[in-house]
C-alpha cells in the first residue's frame, strides 16, 4: 500500500467520525435525554469524555491540556511510523492498521482542541455548531461519544443479597465512537495478525 491510499484510509475514517460526532453534537442533548434505542442491545447515547478511555482524567486544572498535548505528540510519532513503513514497503496489513490508528487518534484529537471553540455546552439543550458563546477553550474541549452496546443489564443479585443486592449489572457499558473503533481495530489487527502484519513482502 502506498501512501496515497494510506492517507486515503485516514481520511475516510476521519470524515466518518467527525460527521458523525457533528451530528450527535447538533441533534442529541447530552445524557440519557438524547437516548435512541436502536435495538433492546444498541443504543444511541450522547455522553462527553473528558479524558482518555473509559472517561478517565487527569487531574488539576492543567491535567487536560498535558493529555492533549500528549494526543497531539503521539499522532506525530504515529504519523512517522506510517510514513516509514510505506518508505520500508512493510505490509499493507501493518500500513492499514497503523492508519486506523493515526485516524482515529487524530479523530479524538480535533475533539480536544476544537469543540470547545466551535460549540456551545449540550446539557438540556442541542449544540449549536459555530456558536457565539463556546463552552469551553482551544485544548479543552471533550470528545464526543455515542454508541452503546448494553448487550446484558440486569440485576446482579436480588434486593435481599447484603452489599450486592439490587445493584444493576452490564455487561459491555462502554461508550465509544468511530475513532476509537478505528484504534481498536488498528491494535487488533497487530495483535491477532502480527507475523503477518510485520512480516515483509
């Protein structure tokens, strides 16, 4: 794969994930309000990471910018990596997987430094793109994250059970979007394809 294409799949999985953020962001309000349930299994539900994986953070006040422009230092190494292994004409498996990944991480990454300038807040409300009062600054923003697969959710114990009773259980409660299905793929392809992936022609 040469790096036309690889800079094909980049923006391909970028234009995906961005339009579909865009449009959770201008037509869903945050939380469970703009809940849409596809199936009793997939759902469609608007939440902001402040963070990394899972909504992790970093704290104190400049805990947000440091992740950012670890984001931002990672895409360029991400990036060389790509461009190198075209040069080196590894495999296209490696070369498409490490797109995905610079896709998505890219992905994440105009929703760190953008979204804060370009919207307003989404609580009891739809944003608006392009506002006049944003809910944030550049390098604060948060990424937008929509799907959902409760694929299980139920009570782990009944009322009864002391400590564990009555608390609600799901199996799968992560909630993610198109750049980070890119990144997952990306590194799933690496880890169940890797002689392939790193082997040469």
């Amino acid at each position: 794969m040469n790096l036309k294409k690889a800079y094909f799949v980049v923006f391909l999985v970028l234009l995906i994930d961005q339009l579909s953020k865009i449009y959770v962001k201008t037509h869903f309000i945050l939380g469970h309000g703009g809940q849409i349930e596809v199936t009793n299994w997939f759902k469609l539900l608007f939440v902001e990471n402040e963070g990394m994986a899972w909504g992790v953070e970093l704290p104190g006040m400049y805990g947000k910018l440091i992740l950012t422009t670890f984001r931002i230092i990672a895409v360029g190494g991400i990036g060389y990596w790509l461009w190198l292994s075209v040069k080196e004409k590894a495999s296209n498996l490696l070369i498409f997987a490490i797109a995905l990944i610079l896709a998505g991480a890219f992905g994440n990454i105009i929703d760190s430094v953008f979204y804060g300038v370009i919207f307003n807040h989404s609580e009891n409300q739809v944003a608006t793109l392009f506002s006049d009062q944003p809910y944030g600054t550049w390098f604060y923003g948060k990424v937008v994250d929509m799907f959902y697969f409760p694929f299980v959710e139920d009570y782990l114990m009944p009322q009864w059970v002391p400590f564990l009773g009555g608390k609600q259980f799901t199996f799968f409660n992560a909630i993610f979007n198109i750049a980070d299905v890119a990144i997952s793929t990306g590194v799933g392809i690496l880890i169940v394809f890797n002689k392939k992936a790193f082997g040469t022609k």
